[in-house]
C-alpha cells in the first residue's frame, strides 16, 4: 500500500529539508545550481524560489502552497540568490541563466522543478508556462517554454536529482515524475505550449508514481514512451555565441568521452537521423556543446560537465580530448561544402568520425561536419 504523500511541509522548513535531501556526506551538501560539495552551514545559504514568489509562487494562494513545497524551493547560495530576481529561465533580455554558476547541467535541474511546477500546481493556481520572458508577473507565468523544453531534452538528468527524488520521497513529499522520466515533458507540452491532443497511451492526468491523483484520459502511461527530438542546421557562425549544438559527422552525433584520463581521446558516436535536405535532425542519446565566441571563427566547446575540447599533438598522434582548464582550447570553424570543418587553431589538429568513434586527425575530412542546434 503506498504510503500518503505530503504536499507540502512549510516554508521555513523547506531550507534544512532541501540540504538534507542534497546531502552527499557528513557535513557536505550540493546547493542548487551547483555540482560541487559545500559544508552544510545553514548560515550562508537561504531559499531559491524557482518559480518566484511574485510570478506565483507564494504562499497566499490558499490550499497547496507552492512556497511550501522542498521540490520547488531549494537551497541556494546567498551570494546567487539575489541574481536572478523574478527572471524567467533562459538566455536572452529578462531571462536568467542557471549555468551563470558555473554548472551548465543546472539548466536541465531547473527546467524539471519549472515543469513540475507548472503541472501540479497550474490548474489550482493558476500557473503557466509562457514563450514571452516580458510577461508582467501578475500573469503568473514562468518560462521560457520552448528553451525549458530544449534544456530538458538536451542535459541529462542528474545524480543528485535522483537522490534528491528518492530522498524526498522517502520523507513523504511523492516524486517530480520528470527526473524518473524527462519525455513525459513531451505528451503534455510543444515549444509552443500545451500539447492540442493527447497522444495515444499516455495519461497526463492519471496516479503517477508520486502517488497524486486526477481525471485523465484513462489510458495507461507507458513505461518507456520514446519521443523524437528534432533540431535545426546551424547555417551562420554568428548563431552559435552562447548556444548549444550538436556535433555531427557521416550521420553520426560526437558524444561523451569513453575512456579514461590517460586515454583522453576517445569519444562515443551516436546515431543522427539528418532529413534528405540536412536542415533537420533527429537525435537522442546524444551530448550538445555550449559554443563560445573568441573571434570570428574561432570557438571554444565545453560540455555540460563544464569540460572543454581541446586538441593536441603526442608524438605521432593527433587527438582530441576533454580538459577542466580554459588553455589551447580554441578551435577554428570554417566552411566546407555545405558544412563545416572544425580544427585546432593552434595544432590544425581536425575532429572528425572515425570507427567507431571521433577522433582528432592530421588530414582535411573529406565530408563536412554539420552543427545543429
């Protein structure tokens, strides 16, 4: 029999229940937006509404307080939390970026709490999600949808969010259903908003394993349902600043390393599905690279374990490899064909496929590598 679920504790407990839930080991913690330890002193850290409190989400709405739920409100630095402000999640003009703390993998944590969020408590309260970060936030609108949705897809979930999951479950506050299963995210939302229809076999209003309840559809939510992601070819350099894309070679996507620290060139190679004219890609299972601009042409690629590509000759191999530092990281981007070669600047060192995996190489691909984002 499955236990009752708690919907809420209160607010003020909400900061020592969130620590405890992110503890990793006696006297450490991993505070939000973070993926390294901190000393647990409740002193320097208070509560991050993630869903603000002046877009909603406060605790004068009566019922099921959003302020009083631990899955929303997480413990945070205090030198962050004044940072964001009321901002929506995302990159741009009154949108704020939760890798801005040096954890590129805190944009998918936080896009699974805003969903969250939005699907338990946005019938009682009135919460949406919106695609316009200049919503007044008497609106009560949280977002941006569409970079929400593309961060879920793109960073996977985390350790610590499983934990945190088990951990808050065990306490008795049920389960966020999209750190167990991120492509449910798919069946109830489009880049655009709420899904028009159900699609088949998927119950978006049904008991889930947090033990809610509601009047779905009536049907069963499959176990593992497989939505395809798509995405488009990146066509002009100037898109790339701040953003994330695929690296994708011979219909082959560059993923995370495979080896170890003495063995740092090996990268894994997933299938990429590019449509018959090579704007649109179909891909999962894949790992995007956040591009930053040096000059023009001239990138660095860092993964969401904030490690950057870099290039470099040992003895008579050419190779590619992973690396904590900021050092010979830059890579020249230049056009090929209808594509792209990517090489190191300083050592001219090439990334391209080779079998089964990417690999750095002396010699010009002779196929262009597309970016797709």
């Amino acid at each position: 029999m499955r236990a009752k679920v708690k919907t809420t504790t209160t607010y003020t407990s909400c900061l020592n229940i969130g620590i405890s839930a992110a503890t990793t080991k006696s006297g450490y913690f991993i505070p939000f937006y973070h993926n390294d330890e901190y000393p647990i002193n409740t002193s320097d850290y208070n509560r991050e509404h993630t869903w603000p409190n002046s877009r909603g989400g406060g605790s004068d709405r009566g019922g099921d307080e959003v302020e009083k739920d631990p899955y929303m409100v997480r413990p945070s630095l205090k030198s962050e939390n004044s940072d964001r402000g009321n901002n929506f999640y995302g990159i741009g003009t009154n949108q704020w970026d939760p890798a801005s703390c040096g954890f590129e993998g805190a944009r998918g944590e936080s896009a699974r709490v805003i969903l969250y969020v939005a699907t338990k408590y946005g019938k009682s309260h009135g919460l949406t999600l919106s695609n316009n970060p200049g919503d007044a936030p008497s609106k009560k609108t949280m977002g941006t949808l569409k970079t929400l949705m593309q961060w879920n897809r793109d960073y996977p979930v985390t350790d610590i969010e499983k934990q945190i999951n088990d951990k808050l479950e065990k306490a008795g506050f049920g389960r966020n259903p999209f750190v167990d299963h991120p492509e449910y995210a798919e069946f109830i939302w489009t880049n655009n908003g709420v899904q028009t229809a159900v699609p088949a076999n998927i119950d978006i209003g049904g008991s889930g394993s947090g033990g809610g309840s509601g009047s779905g559809t009536g049907q069963e939510i499959p176990p593992t349902p497989q939505p395809t992601y798509e995405y488009s070819l990146v066509t002009n350099l100037n898109e790339l600043d701040g953003q994330s894309a695929f690296i994708v070679h011979d219909e082959k996507a560059l993923t995370s390393v495979n080896g170890n620290e003495s063995r740092p060139w090996y990268f894994n190679a997933v299938d990429a599905d590019i449509s018959s004219d090579k704007k649109g890609l179909n891909v999962s299972g894949a790992q995007k690279y956040t591009f930053t601009k040096v000059s023009d042409g001239v990138f660095t690629m860092k993964t969401p374990e904030n490690k950057y590509l870099y290039s470099y000759i040992d003895g008579t191999h050419y190779s590619i490899g992973l690396k904590a530092t900021n050092e010979g990281i830059n890579f020249t981007i230049e056009a090929f064909s209808d594509g792209y070669l990517i090489k190191g600047q300083t050592t001219n060192v090439y990334i391209k496929l080779g079998s089964p995996s990417f690999q750095g190489t002396s010699s010009k691909p002779s196929t262009p590598i597309y970016l797709y984002k």
